[in-house]
C-alpha cells in the first residue's frame, strides 16, 4: 500500500522470489499480529486486576480499549513500512532502514523515550543473535537479487525492519511508557521469537528456486576449514575504519567478517577495535609511539593483544578498587597498573591496546574533575574503569554507540552524581546506595553483555526517576510556600509605596498618619493579596484614601462629601474585620476633625472616643517614614539599583528550573544546588539541595551579577561522558600536533 503523504518515487519492481518472501511475510506477520492482539485483552485485564490502586487500573483499561480500537489502523501503518522496507532494496545506495521516527545526529534523550530505545534495541538483539544463521544467509540470497547491499540493518524480514516498523506504526498512540513497554513485550513474544521458523522456511524456499543453493554448505566447509596465515595486507578500509565498509558490513558483531592484522604479534587480532579506535590509532599513531617506547626500554616481552588483555585484567579488579580508595593525592593510573602487572609476566602492551587504555584513564580523570563534586563518589567511580576497559575490549561498539548500554549507564551515573559534595552522608541516600551498588554489581560481575547491562541500566534509572519524583513534590511544596512568601511581600512593598507616595515628606494631622499605619494598609494589603494591582477594589481602596487627603488638603466641610467618605471608608474597615474599638476611635477623630473641634481647648482627653490616644490626633506632624502593621518584608534595595550588562542578565534568565549551579560565594566554595524555580514577576531565583532543601534565594540582578563575576556557574549535566570523551580526543589530538 502507498502512502499518499510520502514523495513520489520510482517503483522498485522486485525480482519475483523477493515478491514471494514478501506474500509469505505479510501472511506470516498478519497471523503472528492476530494471535498478539488476541492476548491484549488477557494481558491487560491482568495488570488491571493486580493494580495497587484505581488510577494504574483505569491506565490499563483505557489502553486496552485504545490498542482495541486503533488495532486496524496499527495493522495498516505496519504493513505499510515493511512495504516500504521492500522497495528500499531497489536502492543501490541504501544500507540500513530508516523509518521518520529515527532520528539523526545527537540529541537529548528524555526518560521515557530512552526506556523505549532500550527495549526496542534489546528486542532487536536478542532476535538477531537467535536468528543469525539463517540472517546471514538470508542476506546473501536476497542480495544477489536486488541492486542494494542487504545487511541486518535493512533485510525487510530481518528484526531491525520488523521491529522499526511497529514501533512506527504505534508511534501515533498516546501511551504511558509502562503499557508501551507490555505491549513491546507481547510484540516479542508473538512475532520476533518465533521469527527463526520463518527465516529457515524462507531460506529452504530460495534453494528450491536454485538461489545460492549450496551456500550453507560452503559456510561450513570453510568455517571446518583451518585458518591459513594471510597472503597479503589487510583491506585498507578495515584498517582505518573506513564508514563506507562499516555500512556495508553492518554494525556490531557483523562487521566483525574485516578484522585487522595485529602487527606487533604478526597474527590476525581475535577482537576487532570499532571505527572510532581505528581512526583514533591512525591519527595519533599509537603503533609507532608504542614501538618507540618499546626500544628505549630496557626489556621487550611478548606483546599482549586485546582477549588476552580482557582476559588478563579481569584479576585485577581487587587491586585496581584498593589503588583507588587508597591514593587520594595522586593515585596511580590503570594504566600504570596494567604495565606493572605485565612487566612482572615479561609481558608489554601494543599500541593500540595502550592508548585504549590511556584514553579511558584520562576520559575518567576529566568526568571527576569537572563533573563530580564529591571525593567518595569520584572514587567509586573510577573503580568502573576497569569494567568499562574489559566491555571496550570486548565489545567494538563501545565507543562507536553513542546509545550503547555501558554508555548510557555511565551517562545516567554521572548525571545522578553531578549534585553531591564532600560533606553528604552516603549512607542515607538512597541514589548514592544506587550507585555504588551498580558499580560494585560491575566490578563483580563476569557477565556484561548487553543485555544485563540494559538490566543494569533500567534498573538503575527507575530508582533514580522514584527519588527524582520523590524530590520534585519537596520542591513543589517549597515553591509553593516562597511564591506565598514573594506574594505577600509584594502586596507588602506595593502598598508602602502607595502610602509613601501620597504622605512621605508632608505635614499632616496626626490622624492621618495613625489611620495610615494602623487601618488603611490592612485594607490595600488584603485588596492586593485577593485580587492583584490591576483589580478594581484595588484601584477604588487608593482613590478613597486620595479623597480623604484631598479634604484634610482643602480643609473641607462640605457635610455631604465628608459623610460620604468617611462612610466608605468604614463599610471598607467593617468589611476586613478591623478592630470595633479602633474603629471607634480613629472615625471619631475624623469626624471631630472635619467637624471643625480640631483644637485641644475641645477636651480631647474627656472625649470617649479618643480615650487612650497619649498624643493630639489633630496635632500635626511631619511624616518622615511610616511603620505599618502588615505581614511580609518591604525588602531592601541594597544594590539592586546597580547597572548590570544585559548579557548576564540573559544568561539568568537562561537558568530554568531544574539546572544545576556551582556557588562560590560561600563556604564550601564548591557547593552545588539546583533551579527549583523562578518566581515571577520579582524574578527570585530558588536553590535547592538534593534533598529538596532550600539552600538560597537570588534576585534576578543577584544571579546577573554572581554570573558576570564566575560566582556562579551553570553545570551542563547531559551526557557527561559524551561530552567528556570528545573533550579528550580533543586534548590528545592538539598535544598531538603540538609534538
């Protein structure tokens, strides 16, 4: 089926047995979809039932009844991929499948969309490696029909198209990362698993039809063959890594067919370096350098290559975890303890396998120095490196996979770590427990394939996203009480500034000023609070006062005007709940004033009304400042008046919530917390530990002027590792150059 949404192409015509495996592939996939839907029900009624609480069980519910109903448009979108996966064949250029949902080049990976990438790609390795047989051979066959090179990557039956496909074709579904990961799960069970069935079906079909009908047979006759030493060089392109043959070989294990010659033992290298160690090697001449160093030694061993070096440092990890822990000033490199061990054997390094060595040292040192704050997490990290160098040495695509499990997990480690300083106890934190749990699992572990360390992995994240929520309603709650904080503030300074505008600097009856302090500030103080500065009870509450200055002003004694005034003036005093007695007593005093009895000769201290009053409320006075009975702080202006650049002050407004800061403005000079949050409109910028704890406030200009004199720093905590080791790579080329 066509999509009319996609750009016209030429149609591929295929060959017509590539036409049958397509007919008996989307019948196979067609009954393998029906028996998977079938269980969604099951499946999903399950769950529900066994949800500790209602909002899990009505999530299962309604995603059992949105698979049901979209299940025809899930049918379409799938079978339409693989279409396309087919038609891919007739590209000659074309080495791998590449659905609109893959996307390209590095980017910031989100929690859930990195759960679906990691079950996508263990789904996707675990049938590869059961199916790699027939794959192989499905390959060539399917190959010598179809102008493209046919590798695992773009086989349209292969597990890369099929499971690509699938997850295109529910990328429209508006699922929780939990029910997707059931529903990959039923996927497997139902489709890729039994996957090898119809690839070995598929390959006794090609041979019936005399396509390549004897190449298992000569498979295996060569692979009983015995190894003869090589005629001639390597391919120049397996040397260096060249990208042209890493497509068309495929990646991973399957690129593993172009192995270079280890030069220093004169045999073929039982593990092959991926395309990132082969260039590296080639630009900084590991070979020369390490041969060089081998002259001007005093012995020279037997060159020790990458298993037996794999193999070999495995017996290392007691050592290596005690020379960490033990050397806090200048602990020695592994590099350094690698070489002593074998100088002890009557063994030295090859090149490559030294500078793979030295490149993982120096990687290590960069992450603690820049990324991690605290010493006992800096150490427990560095007891990883010797996992991390067995997984490298083994696994060619370490460092060529930026998504590779090991990575991740050393990305999602640092990350967690980026927040502790020297003084936390590690014992009461349950992400610093995490983390040294993972490293010691990997320090003692034997097995770390991809799949237990996509275990690992999971794992590790989960527990650190339960903390993560767990902080998150912490600092919600404490945003929460600043925001009421600032806002009461706020209302606080507005109204002083309202009464400092109209009576600061005058000279006026004493009343004015008791009235000013004691009664009217509650009342533009609670109109600010309920409905803001652009409400109408706010605006109305200022213009009564105006009024009442303006007829003390003009010495008024319009009857009618004064009623009406002072008569608003106490429904708005009645309406908060202000003191009787009070109320009494400063209406009384207006009321005599305007009256004209504004002279002490009136018996002021006999009259009722003001009884209690020590001062003359008509003397006048001269109001410098005034002291008004209202919650909050007018707050200070110190030097907030400064001029700041406006760069700095883009770079505060650049700090969200959720980044993370380095603070040297107190002690401990590397204290470290996190945005949990601007307040607006003031623009308070509030910093929180780990724990959620607040640890400072800052204005706006503060963080300006903090930023601008490197007080404070932001910390990028993304792909630590990543970013570290193309920091490396960097160093290490320009001391290169340098030389």
């Amino acid at each position: 089926m066509t999509d009319i949404n996609s750009p016209p192409q030429t149609f591929f015509k295929l060959p017509q047995p590539v036409l049958a495996l397509q007919g008996r592939a989307r019948t196979y996939l067609a009954a393998c979809l029906n028996s998977m839907f079938d269980q969604v029900d099951d499946t999903f009624f399950d769950l529900a039932d066994r949800a500790d609480n209602n909002r899990q069980q009505t999530l299962y519910f309604d995603a059992m009844r949105m698979i049901r109903v979209e299940r025809k448009n899930i049918e379409h979108h799938f079978f339409r991929a693989l279409t396309q996966g087919f038609q891919q064949l007739g590209n000659a250029t074309d080495t791998g499948f590449s659905p609109r949902s893959r996307q390209q080049g590095l980017e910031v990976i989100e929690n859930d969309r990195l759960e679906e990438i990691i079950a996508l790609d263990t789904m996707v390795s675990k049938a590869a490696e059961l199916c790699k047989a027939e794959l192989d051979a499905l390959n060539v066959r399917i190959g010598s029909l179809v102008p493209a090179a046919v590798t695992m990557k773009n086989n349209p039956v292969g597990p890369d198209v099929i499971c690509e496909s699938f997850n295109e074709a529910v990328a429209h579904l508006d699922l929780k990362i939990p029910i997707k990961l059931v529903f990959f799960k039923l996927f497997e069970r139902h489709v890729t698993v039994p996957l090898k069935d119809f690839l070995t079906e598929s390959n006794r079909r090609f041979r019936e039809m005399g396509i390549l009908p004897d190449l298992e047979q000569v498979r295996k006759a060569k692979a009983e063959k015995p190894p003869e030493k090589p005629k001639r060089p390597p391919d120049q392109a397996a040397v260096t890594g060249d990208a042209s043959t890493n497509s068309a070989a495929g990646e991973g294990r399957q690129e593993s067919k172009n192995l270079p010659l280890d030069r220093e033992a004169g045999r073929e290298s039982p593990v092959r370096y991926g395309q990132f160690i082969s260039q590296l090697k080639n630009l900084l001449q590991w070979d020369s350098r390490a041969g060089n160093q081998g002259e001007a030694g005093a012995t020279s061993g037997e060159r020790v290559g990458a298993e037996q070096l794999s193999s070999m440092v495995g017996n290392l990890q007691q050592d290596w975890s005690e020379t960490v822990k033990g050397s806090k000033e200048s602990p020695k490199s592994l590099l350094e303890v690698v070489e002593a061990h074998l100088a002890q054997q009557g063994s030295n390094l090859g090149g490559t396998e030294r500078g793979v060595i030295d490149l993982l040292d120096r990687l290590f040192v960069r992450v603690n120095s820049e990324a991690i704050a605290s010493t006992e997490i800096a150490e427990e990290l560095r007891k990883l490196e010797l996992p991390i160098l067995q997984i490298a040495l083994r696994d060619a695509t370490f460092f060529d996979r930026e998504k590779h499990p090991a990575r991740r997990l050393l990305n999602e480690i640092a990350e967690a770590a980026i927040g502790y300083a020297d003084e936390f106890d590690s014992a009461d934190d349950p992400v610093a427990r995490a983390i040294s749990s993972v490293i010691d699992e990997l320090c003692n572990e034997s097995r770390r394939d991809n799949v237990a360390l996509t275990h690992l992995l999971l794992n590790f994240i989960d527990l650190v996203e339960k903390e993560r929520r767990r902080v998150a309603v912490l600092e919600q709650r404490l945003m929460e009480e600043v925001a009421a904080t600032e806002k009461i503030n706020q209302a606080h300074q507005a109204v002083l500034k309202v009464l400092m505008e109209r009576v600061q600097g005058k000279t006026l009856p004493r009343f004015v000023m008791n009235f000013a302090e004691e009664a009217w500030c509650k009342v533009l103080f609670l109109n600010h609070l309920r409905s803001g500065v652009d409400s109408q009870e706010w605006q109305q509450s200022i213009q009564l006062l105006d009024r009442l200055l303006e007829l003390v002003h003009l010495g008024n004694r319009q009857k009618t005007m004064v009623q009406t005034v002072l008569a608003s003036i106490r429904e708005s005093l009645e309406s908060i709940a202000f003191d009787a007695y009070d109320l009494g007593r400063l209406m009384g005093a207006m009321e005599q004033y305007f009256s004209g009895e504004n002279t002490a000769s009136n018996g002021v201290e006999d009259n009722a009304l003001l009884r209690g009053i020590s001062a003359n409320p008509m003397e006048d006075v001269y109001i410098q400042i005034l002291r008004t009975d209202i919650p909050g702080n007018p707050g200070s202006q110190d030097d907030d008046e400064e001029e700041i650049d406006e760069q700095y002050l883009r770079r505060a407004d650049s700090l969200s919530r959720g980044v993370w800061v380095e603070l040297d403005d107190v002690d401990p000079s590397r204290r470290r917390c996190k945005v949990a949050g601007v307040i607006l409109p003031a623009g308070t910028f509030v910093f929180v530990n780990r724990q959620g704890a607040k640890v400072s406030e800052k204005n706006r200009n503060r963080v300006a002027r903090e930023l601008k004199d490197d007080k404070l720093r932001m910390l990028d905590k993304s792909r630590l590792f990543d970013r570290a080791l193309q920091g490396v790579v960097d160093d290490m080329c320009q001391n290169r150059s340098l030389h």
